[in-house]
C-alpha cells in the first residue's frame, strides 16, 4: 500500500529474478491491461502490477469522482493472471500533505492531449516517475492506445536516464474494433454504435495511404467526414437539435502527424500516426492508427 512496502518487496524478490516487469494502471481492468501483464510474465521474471486512479492527471471538470473504480475484481483478475505484486496506494501514500513537486513533461506532451487537457501530462509524468521509484522494474509496460502517453513517457525516460526499458503493447480491440477502454463502460448502445465511426476514420485513412494517399490534408478531411458525416461544426453545436446523431458529437482534434515528434506533416514522406479524440455523448474517446509512407 506504500512505497515503501512496495520497494522493500521488489528489494526482497529471490535474487534469481533478475527481471522485474511494472505494468501501471488506474484499474477498471479490461482485456488491455491483461495483454500487458501477460507481455510482463513473457519477458520477466516477476510481474508487478500497479492500481492508483492518480488525481493529479484529471482536470476539474474531467471524470475523476466517476472513473470505474472495481479493485476486488481487478485483484481477482491480476491474480489469475499470476503477477507476484499489486501496488494500490491511497491519495495519501503518493501524494502526502504539503506535495508540491511536478515533473515538467516533455515536449511532445505539448499538441493534441496537451492544449484539450492542460496538466494532465504533468500528472502523468510526475505519477509514473514516482512509481517508477516505488517500484524499482527494469521494464515497463504500456498500450499504444494512449499513443501521446507512450511517447511523454518514453521522452522522460530517455532525457532523465531512467534505468528502466519502456515497452509498448498493441491495442486490443472489440471484435467489432472500438479499441478496449475503461471509460467504454460509460457509453449506451447507442453511442457505443457511434463511437465505432473512431476506428472507421482511421480504418479508412489506413486504406487511403495504401491505396496511394499522401496528402495529410486529404486524410484529415476524409477522418473528419467519416467522424460526422453530415458536416456539423467541430465543436458540439449551441443548437443541440442540429447535432447529426449520426457523428460522434464534438472532434477535439483528428490529424495525422509525425509519429515521434507528434508535429504537424504536410505530406506523408515519413512514419505518421493518425491521432482522434472524439466526444460521444458525455464519454470522451481516443484511438489512433500508425501510418507509415511505403504503406
Ligand atoms: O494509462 C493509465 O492508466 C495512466 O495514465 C497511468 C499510466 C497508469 C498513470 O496514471
């Protein structure tokens, strides 16, 4: 429950467990979080799986008093799954009064997620550092869902020579392609429907650069118009009768870009990533699509 607990317990691991693997969540477990343990048991001796709904990486208005909270069943899962550890800190533990030190996240932590959620790289950064510290693994592991994440995360490691190896796993998806989420449990079934039109835009952009496409402007127009097929305006419309239940319901950004530096391209003459946030209903949602020139 501490961090002390937690690095007098990686410290105690019999001294043939060379390998530690951290895999840090929020809880609300899903098949994602699990693909990510099951990577960590693959490579690692010893499995370590964090639960800690950090409150430093929610804005004011953002779901932290509602975010999916199901520790009993997200401790039965992890134990099926074999992980020798779980770190559940209270606030407190990570946060003790009078905590006033933040990481300054790196420069790609700027654009998309960085101008719609001011702080919540910082957040981010400054927890992941800490349990980097509490929890002492030589590798960790995170999903490409959270592409930006991966990245701010990979950025702080690199520039602050933290002894630890960053690894991505693959986004898992329904079979139908919404791409696992936690906040997926907010939707009904019919924003579920719509928020399917996420992985359709991107789908179609993928398509696009296969069949030729190289124009970042023609690829956006084309993610924009699948996202909200009958053209309403990018931000949710004052007149709610004029928003097309069809689209998703407001686009805080849909965009192909450099897909290390996560900088605007004008053409596809390098590896991209193709970027959406979209809000359907109350539930904000991202997913992405890496995209390459010889695609
Ligand atoms: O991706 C998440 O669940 C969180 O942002 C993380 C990395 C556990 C930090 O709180």
């Amino acid at each position: 429950r501490t961090p002390g607990e937690a690095r007098q317990y990686v410290s105690s691991l019999a001294p043939g467990r060379r390998s530690v693997g951290l895999v840090p969540t929020m809880g609300a477990l899903h098949a994602g979080h699990l693909s990510l343990v099951q990577m960590s048991r693959d490579r690692c001796d010893a499995t370590i799986a964090t639960i800690f709904v950090n409150p430093t990486q929610f804005g004011p208005n953002e779901d932290l008093e509602k975010y999916p909270r199901t520790l009993e069943r997200d401790l039965e899962l992890l134990g099926a799954e074999g992980v020798a550890a779980v770190f559940t800190p209270e606030s407190n533990a990570m946060y003790p009064e009078g905590f006033s030190t933040f990481v300054q996240p790196p420069s790609v932590a700027e654009p998309l997620e960085g101008v719609c959620r001011p702080g919540h790289f910082r957040g981010v950064a400054t927890v992941v550092l800490k349990l980097f510290h509490a929890v002492p693994a030589t590798h960790a592991f995170f999903g490409r869902k959270d592409y930006q994440q991966l990245k701010v995360i990979e950025a702080m490691t690199r520039d602050l020579g933290l002894a630890i190896e960053i690894i991505p796993g693959d986004t898992i998806r329904e079979v139908d392609g919404l791409a696992l989420s936690s906040r997926n449990r907010y939707l009904d079934q019919a924003e579920r429907e719509r928020a399917l039109l996420i992985r359709a835009a991107l789908a179609k952009t993928e398509a696009a650069v296969l069949g030729g496409e190289r124009e970042i402007d023609n690829l956006e127009s084309m993610m924009r118009e699948t996202l909200n097929p009958a053209g309403a305006a990018d931000t949710r419309d004052v007149d709610a009768h004029r928003v097309d239940t069809r689209g998703v319901d407001k686009i805080d950004y849909a965009v192909v870009v450099d897909a290390e530096t996560l900088e605007p391209i004008r053409q596809l003459d390098r590896r991209a990533v193709a970027l959406i946030a979209a809000h359907v209903g109350q539930t904000r949602l991202i997913d992405n699509q890496v995209l390459t020139d010889s695609a």
